[in-house]
C-alpha cells in the first residue's frame, strides 16, 4: 500500500485554468505539506497542516489554497494558474510538526502553458 | 533563516567511496537530514543527525558537527543505483519546526 499518494502524477493546462491535485496519507500521521520543487531542483515547503489546522503558510500567492477535510488528506487548489507555476509539486507526511522525517508523495508535474 | 551550501554535482566509480558535504549557516539548528532522490522520483529519508558525531547505517554514514555548522553523507561500496540527488536538509527549531531543504547533490556513479 503506498503511504502518501497523489494525483495526479502529470497535470499539463493552459494559463488561467484551475487546477486541483489530491493528496491522501494511511500512516496515521498528524501533520501534511505541500511542497513545490522548481526546475533547479530547489524544494520550497509551501504549507503544513497538522490535525487539519493550517500552522505554516509560507510566502505564497493567494491563488493557492489549501484545503484539509480531514488530517489524512491535503488537498491543493490553484487559481488562475501563471507560467511560473510549472514545478513539481510534493505532498508530505510526518508524525507531528516536531518530527519532522518526511515521508512523500511520488509528486504532480504540473506543466503551464 | 537558513542558508545551506552542498557540491552541485560529483561523479564517483562503482564500487568506491563518496563523501558528499553540506554546511550550513542558521538560527535555531536542531539537527540535520540527508535524503535520497531519484530522477523523477520523491525525496526518501536516510539520516537524521542531532548530537555530534557518525550514525552508521549500513553503506551509508552521516557526520555531523554543529560547532563547524558542517555535515557529510559517505556512501561504501557504490552501486549504480546510488546514482541519485542527495538532499542535505536543516531542522530550524521553531514554534513549528521547519526544514529548509539545500538544492542536493547530483551523485553519478559511473562503471
């Protein structure tokens, strides 16, 4: 069974669109990200829910909103997407926020054209 | 904040040794990652470091000092599936602890 999953692995779109990628977690953990990884392979952490509740939210333009219906899945919805949005994106799991050993999603590729 | 310096790329030959080394500058340090990626794939966890000193694990081992601000990863008898990223990550103490994440190291390794 894959720990943390995400969907989906490719999302290829046009500028302006909308977008969702789904993340879903069975470890029992308390704490999700999301994070975005750019073309030089910098990995940036974006958002971190614990128990559903938002407790960081990084610099991040506002067309991005995060959504946790429950503490096993983060959900990540993009508004009126730009070209520099193309990344690769990372979904995560840990514990709790103190235990920070991550455990990832296999990633979406979104493509902005 | 969080500023974390690793080699971009190395190259070593199958069945040698590799050190890979990672110094960082920051506020807060409570310890240190090192993770594993191959292309395309997710980030997976090797090490983790608090105190100074090596953690041996198998073919891998990680050093850490903190009074040099200063860790490496050694990798033993390389294989060609060790060719992959390796990400040195430092934990920022904080109300939520944060990592921030060094742009890894791209290890080839070579017959």
């Amino acid at each position: 069974d894959t720990a943390v999953s995400q969907t989906p692995k490719y999302l290829v779109t046009q500028m302006g669109n909308d977008k969702s990628i789904k993340c879903e977690q069975n470890l029992g953990h308390d704490t999700m990200y999301w994070y975005k990884q750019d073309s030089k392979k910098f990995l940036k952490i974006m958002f971190s829910y614990n128990n559903k509740e938002l407790i960081i939210n990084e610099t991040v333009p506002n067309r991005f909103s995060p959504k946790s219906p429950d503490k096993a899945h983060l959900n990540l919805h993009i508004n009126s997407l730009e070209l520099g949005d193309s990344a690769v994106y990372f979904c995560a799991s840990s514990q709790d926020p103190a235990n920070e050993k991550l455990f990832f999603g296999s990633g979406t590729q979104l493509s902005v054209l | 904040g969080q500023n974390i310096d690793q080699p971009t790329e190395m190259t070593a030959t199958e069945g040698a040794i590799v050190q890979i080394n990672c110094t960082y500058q920051t506020s807060g340090f409570n310890g240190l990652f090192w993770y594993q990626q191959h292309a395309g794939e997710a980030p997976t966890f090797l090490s983790y470091n608090v105190l100074d000193g090596l953690e041996e694990k198998g073919r891998f081992s990680s050093f850490l000092s903190r009074s040099k601000g200063y860790s490496y990863l050694l990798l033993k008898e390389l294989q060609m599936k060790d060719s992959a990223s390796y990400l040195c990550v430092a934990l920022n103490q904080g109300g939520y602890q944060k990592v921030t994440f060094g742009t890894g190291t791209k290890l080839q390794v070579i017959p």
